[in-house]
C-alpha cells in the first residue's frame, strides 16, 4: 500500500491567514485543507484523520481550547500533533499542543514549525 501524502488540517477563521498559511506549506511540498471555525475543524477531523493540525484558539461555534480537550480525550485523535497559533493569551497552559506560536507570526515560518513537527516528514 502506498504511504499517503502528509496532510495539514488548518483552522484559522481568518480567510487571508488560512491561505497564506496553506500557501506557505504548499510550497514545501505539505497538502492541507482548511476550516474556519471549530465545527468545520471537527468535522473535518472525524472526515480524515489529518497529520497535524494547525490551530487557532479564538474560532466561532467551538473554540480552539475545546477542540484541543476533545483531541486529547479520544484515542483515536490523542497522538495527532497540534500546533497552536493565536492572538490572544495562549495561558494557562496547554498541555496538549506540541508548539504554541503568538500571531502576529511569518506565515513561512509557521511552514518550517509544521515541517520539523508534521510525523511523516521527520
């Protein structure tokens, strides 16, 4: 069976950042697929298991702290990576992303934090 591409779930409810985020890991070869709000996230998370999830905290419908509990509680989805990028105050603590970067933040620097990190890569 052949090994299937690495795949980036990004959920950012910015449409502008979501592209160029997307655009950015499209040009080191990493496909991905967008939400923009955290119902569209879980969805597409029970959909397809993504490689690594690139998150947002403050989303519409379902914040980013939520999603990551609801990640960590399920073991079908407790060891996918999750990189955590966002605008507000990331404390306290979370306790289940791997990184957690402050926007503003280069969206090709957010590209190499995903490469180092994304499993079938590595």
């Amino acid at each position: 069976m052949p090994l299937s591409r690495p795949r980036v779930l990004v959920v950012e409810d910015d449409p502008q950042l979501a592209h160029l985020y997307s655009s950015a890991l499209s040009l080191r070869g990493i496909a991905s697929v967008r939400a923009g709000d955290g119902l569209a996230a879980l969805r597409a998370i029970e959909e397809g298991r993504p490689s690594l999830i690139l998150l947002d905290l403050n989303l519409p419908y379902v914040n980013g702290r939520t999603i990551l509990q609801d990640l960590a509680a399920n073991p079908l989805t407790s060891e996918i990576p999750v990189i955590v990028v966002t605008g507000v105050d990331p404390k306290p603590h979370l306790p289940h992303a791997l990184v957690v970067l402050c926007k503003p933040c280069d969206p090709d620097y957010v590209a190499k934090i995903v490469a180092d990190h994304l499993p079938a890569l590595r």
